[in-house]
C-alpha cells in the first residue's frame, strides 16, 4: 500500500541522455490517451540521476534538470515485474517557492499520468485522468501523481518552514520533525544525511532523509529512490529509520500493554459468533482474565471478579480476532493501524528474513503493538523479473537451500513466485513439507495451477492464479509479466465454469483440500473503478484517513483498458471471478479472507464473499477459525472458548446481519490486553471511526 503512495507521490529523482520534444510553457488539460514514451522528455548529460531500488537490485530511474526558459523537468522509467511507469513532468515555480505550474504525462502502473495543475488570478486549478477541481491559491499542491522526485521541493519547504509547517492543495497541512544523522558512504566519499518524519501526508509520520543543507535526499521504503551512487546505503539508512520508528511506536506499544491493561474484563449482553459452531448466539456474557476465556454464559449470569472491567455489549457483537491471510508486515505505524481494526492475528506471505525475526521479537517484549504473525518467505529465481523482497535462486540446489533457510528461522511457510522455474517446485516443495513449512503462493510463468498443486502448492494466493487455469497458453507463459492480470481481466468473462476443464479444476482442489487465498478485493478495485468515486473497500474510511490518500489511492482508477476492451468488459471478468469464489466454496475448497493491502479493506473481502453465496457466518469463519486452523493455532485461538486465548474484537452493530459492523471496532482484546479502539485509531493516525 505504501509502495502505490511513494509511486504516487513521494518516489525519486535523476542523470543521463538529451532533452527534446518540450511541452509548451502553458501545456493543455489531462489527455484523452497517454502521451508515449518516444515523445517523453529525453534527460541531458548533466541531469541529476536517482534509482528506484530494492534489495534485489534497481527497477528504475530518475533524472531532474532545468530547461532553457527556466521551468525544471523530471523524468521518470522504470519496469517492476513487467509492469511499465513512463512519465515526464514539468514545473514553474513562483517567486515564494511554491508550484504556479506543473503538467504530467505519459504512463504508469494505474495507467494514464496526465495531471495538470496552474494558478491563475489568485486561483489554483487541476485536471487528471479521474479528478479536476479548484481552490483559493496559497498553499502547496501534491499532485495525484507525478515523477515523486518533483516532491522534493515541498519536502525542502517543509524542512524551512518549521513548527508553523505548510498548507496543502486541495486540502490538507504539513510539518517535519528532525530525528538522528548517520554518516553513509558515496561516490564523493563521506557524507551526513539526517531522518526526518513528514506528518499530514499518511496517516502516520512519513520518513524522508534530508542533506547536510536540509534538503530531500532520499526516500527509503519497500522501493526505495536514491542518487545515483548511494545504493550500498540503503539497508544502513532502513535499517536506522525503522530503529527510530520503532523507538516511537513502543512508546504507545507499552501504554496500550500496561497490566492494568490486562485486568479481567467482562462483555455482557453481546451477540456472541461462535466460530467453531458457525453461528451467532444471543444475549451472552464473555469473561476473560489472565489473558484467557475464563467463561461463557447468557446475559447476566456471569459475575465479574474484583478489578474487572464490565462492558456492556447491548447492540453489539463480539467475535474473535480477525485475521488476514495476506497482510504483509510493513512499518511498525501500519502495524498499529492493523490493530485499531481488529485485526489481532495475520500471515505475512512474504517477509524479508530481518523484517521476520525482528518484528516477532520486539512483538514478544512487549515494544510492537502487532497482532501475532505467521511468516513466510518468498523465493523467486534470480531474473530481471523476480519479486523485490526475494530470496532470489539460480538452482534447484540454492532453492532447496533457502528452504531450510526459512525453517532455521523459526518461520511459518513458503511463497514461490512468478519467475520461478518450474521444475524446482516439486523438490523444494517436498523438502517443506518435511520441515512442517506450507508451501504457497503465485504460480510461476509456463506452468498451470493444477501442476503447481500436483508439484506441492498447498495453497494457491490471489484468485488470477486460479483463473489462469482457463487462460491461453500464451498468457500463461507470461504469468510473470502484466499478463497475470491483463489475461483474466480480457478473457475470463468468456469462461464457462460448467465445462470441464474449470469444474474439473475446482473438484480437484476441493479432494485435495487445497487452500484459495482470493484476494479478491483487488480486483474489484483494478477491473471495476472508472475513478473519481471512493473505491467500495474504502468509502468508509472516507474524512479519516489522509486527504492526499484519498485523492492518490481511494478514488483511482482501476487497471488501464487493455486494446479493444471497455470497462464493462473489465466488470464482466470480474462477476466471474466472483462467482469463481462462490464455485470453490461451494465445492468445498477451503478460503481464507486477505487483503494483500493495508487490512481497512478486509471487510469488504468478506461483503465479497457474501455477494458470491457465503452466509455472513461462514464469511467470518474465513477469517477467524479457518486460518486459525490452517496454522495449526486453532486450538487456543482462532474462536472465543473456554481455555483458548484472549483475542476478541467487539464491534458495533449485528454482524450477522451486516458484516459492516465488523469495521466499527469498539474494543480489541489481543493476548489478553484490553485496548479501546478508538484510542487504538488516534494512536495510527485516524481521525474517526470508519462510516
């Protein structure tokens, strides 16, 4: 999620090549179609050069320089598992500093980048390829989008302006707080650069690291912008901003974790989801102390012990921990807001080994507020298009290897990926299974899902990777390109589900019990959103979050029109996909609900799920019992019972009768803590409860 905001916005600058084909100085409105990359700006020699980079190499570059009339240009390439960003932009700056102009073209992974923006006669307007509005001049503009190191003059701004920070367009304020230096090495020799944290852009404080003149040098994250030069730094500099958030975030973690915190605690009067039943029981009372379910009965006939806390339930309903199955661990802030919406139990389907045991660590002393992980790792081989955050491989031999890797680790599982060679799935999946590890994930290029599942997948991640057993070989040859979302989007309307080769294909998941993890929010929001309306998964969250997120990523557009497709086309492979999910629970495949997003959008996977037949009970089960159960947790969570762990979620409203609910979260109990949720929310960065 924080990766689309730094594509978004905050990303990177850049050196190389000879400028032609400049925009006008006064360029027109957004474009019907993407200006191509061949009438792009062309960087000159001496442009100041930046890299996108990860730990498993570079995956773009940016240039900024100044044109001859003054303006300064940006310039933005980059390829990220075949997915194409190309856009240059161009800005006029005022004699305060601030944008008077600026115009965007070209393509990126959502599509169109056109974006234009101008102050005229005390007014400043914008138009892009899903908005357009106006608003008094005076503060600084955050485009939707843009080359993210054209963002550097606003962090500059920021860090001159100080305590009384910046106004921001459309809406929104800034300021920057300083945090420590360190001393990193270059093409120049020594050199210092100090943290900063940017508040007002995401709901938590946004790092940035400035020069010795307090100017933007670089932004460190999932993707990483860098000068040229710099990139030996990197896991230095990371591994120093995630020190100094996490200094921040223990703070809150040890005033949420108290032992007054974990007094016993009485729910009275709740409906109460019974998990391992699959239902909703009436009028109950739940009292839990040290950190256990201590007893269950009806409303009234539980007696809370001196100390306790009673909290009366009338209209409420409490319901286990929720758990995502594919929630990613990102900062220790993003961690925290997963918490606030009740997510107390998650698995993490690809983690770094250092982000793994250190998060599980400061977890177990008390300093991370996080709900409790199961991990895996992803292993991809070594190629241009391997996963960023990989173990990358170049045998079955180092595959196997990093198998045991992941179990000397004391990690949960595997997750293979798209550039994989096929044939060392089975081997390597074999060596999991005897170390006790699950075996997922995306199912690599040439290979079908019904051979991953015959090489060892327990589980097959994000619903694509099922539908891709309908797709034509040409597209599954490229499974590991565009093609993995570009073939179901196009053809998978056409589909029929009866035939046999789709029915066969879900009966045999269904006898060998192989776990779909959908994900099917996704693709909601890729094939069904026009833009310039709140995506479904986030309308809620609407006025609570983040302005410029709201702008950036809540009412985008879904994924660009494939040649010759509407739409309506992208929309018609989406109801199939969604009664693809309905076909295999149905059959009896086992789902598990995940988001492979920031956790706000679990609920509506679950709305989802309703849609394709499930009852709201057995929505629920996806993600309480059954990941529970997949594990092998279920037998002291995963369910409220007797003996089994404290984690509940009381939530407002009848969630059997509107799974809504489950986002207006009251109370969290995790390992027995007893938080208020919307102390939890403030804590993250919310200003509210979700509508």
């Amino acid at each position: 999620m924080r990766l689309v905001l730094i594509a978004a916005l905050l990303a990177s600058a850049a050196p190389v090549a000879a400028f032609a084909h400049e925009p006008p100085a006064t360029a027109p409105a957004a474009a019907s179609k993407p200006v191509p990359k061949e009438d792009l700006l062309k960087p000159p020699a001496g442009a100041a050069h930046y890299v996108v980079v990860s730990e498993a190499g570079q995956h773009g570059t940016q240039w900024q320089w100044q044109l001859p009339d003054g303006r300064t240009a940006y310039r933005w390439s980059q390829e990220l598992r075949g997915w194409i960003t190309e856009m240059d932009q161009v800005t006029t700056f005022a004699a305060d500093g601030t944008i008077a102009a600026t115009t965007v073209r070209g393509v990126t992974m959502s599509g169109d980048a056109a974006e234009d923006y101008r102050v005229a006669n005390g007014r400043a307007t914008w138009k892009t390829a899903t908005d357009a509005g106006e608003a008094a001049a005076g503060g600084w503009y955050i485009p939707a989008g843009g080359v993210g190191i054209a963002n550097a003059p606003l962090i500059n701004a920021l860090a001159a302006a100080g305590d009384k920070g910046l106004d921001f367009l459309p809406s929104g304020k800034g300021r920057m707080s300083f945090g420590p230096t360190q001393v990193i090495q270059g093409p120049n020799g020594p050199k210092t650069v100090q943290l900063a944290f940017i508040s007002g852009i995401l709901p938590s404080p946004y790092p940035v690291w400035l020069d010795e003149q307090k100017r933007y040098f670089a932004d460190v994250s999932f993707l990483s912008v860098m000068p040229a030069g710099y990139e030996g730094a990197l896991r230095q500099l990371r591994d120093a901003q995630d020190a100094a958030t996490a200094d921040t975030v223990a703070a809150i973690a040890k005033r949420f974790q108290s032992p007054a915190a974990r007094a016993p605690v009485l729910f009275d009067n709740v409906r109460l989801f019974d998990a391992d039943k699959g239902t909703f029981l009436t009028d109950r009372a739940v009292l839990a102390q040290e950190g256990k379910i201590a007893a269950i009965g009806a409303a009234g006939s539980l007696k809370a012990p001196a100390g306790a806390q009673v909290i009366d339930g009338a209209g409420k309903t409490l319901v286990p921990g929720i758990w995502d199955s594919h929630l990613h661990i990102g900062d220790d802030w993003s961690v925290l807001a997963n918490m606030a919406n009740g997510i107390t139990s998650f698995r993490s389907p690809g983690t770094t080994f250092d982000r793994a045991v250190d998060a599980t660590k400061r977890r177990a002393a008390g300093t991370l507020l996080m709900g409790e992980p199961f991990i895996s790792v992803i292993i991809d081989k070594k190629d241009p298009l391997a996963a960023q955050g990989a173990e990358v491989v170049s045998s079955e031999a180092e595959t196997i290897a990093a198998v045991r890797r992941v179990k000397d680790a004391g990690l949960w599982g595997i997750k293979f990926y798209t550039s994989m060679n096929p044939a060392w799935i089975a081997p390597a999946a074999s060596e999991a299974h005897k170390l006790g590890l699950h075996v997922h994930g995306h199912v690599p290029a040439t290979m079908k899902p019904s051979e991953a599942v015959a090489a060892g997948y327990d589980e097959l991640t994000h619903l694509n990777f099922v539908v891709m057993e309908s797709m034509p070989r040409d597209v599954i040859d490229r499974a590991n390109t565009r093609q993995r979302m570009e073939g179901p989007a196009r053809y998978f309307k056409d589909v029929d589900l009866d035939a046999p080769l789709m029915s066969g294909f879900i009966a045999d998941l269904a006898k060998r019990k192989t776990l779909v993890d959908p994900t099917i929010v996704i693709f909601e929001g890729m094939l069904t959103q026009d833009g310039g309306k709140p995506h479904p998964a986030y309308a809620p969250y609407m006025g609570i979050v983040s302005p410029v997120i709201e702008r950036s990523n809540f009412t985008a557009g879904g994924y660009p029109l494939v040649e010759g497709l509407t739409r309506d086309d992208y929309r018609k492979s989406y109801a199939k996909m969604v009664e693809l999910v309905g076909r295999l629970h149905k059959a009896g495949v086992p789902i598990v609900a995940g988001t492979d997003g920031w956790g706000i959008e679990l609920v509506r996977e679950l709305e989802i799920y309703r849609q394709a037949g499930f009852t709201p009970a057995e929505a629920l089960e996806s993600a309480t019992i059954i990941p529970a159960r997949v594990v092998g947790a279920d037998k002291r969570t995963g369910s409220i019972a007797v003996g089994k762990e404290a984690d509940m979620v009381l939530v407002d409203g009848d969630a059997s009768t509107d799974l809504g609910a489950l986002r207006r979260v009251v109370t969290v109990v995790s390992d027995g803590y007893v938080m208020d949720a919307d102390a939890l929310r403030t804590a993250a960065g919310f200003s509210g409860r979700p509508k």
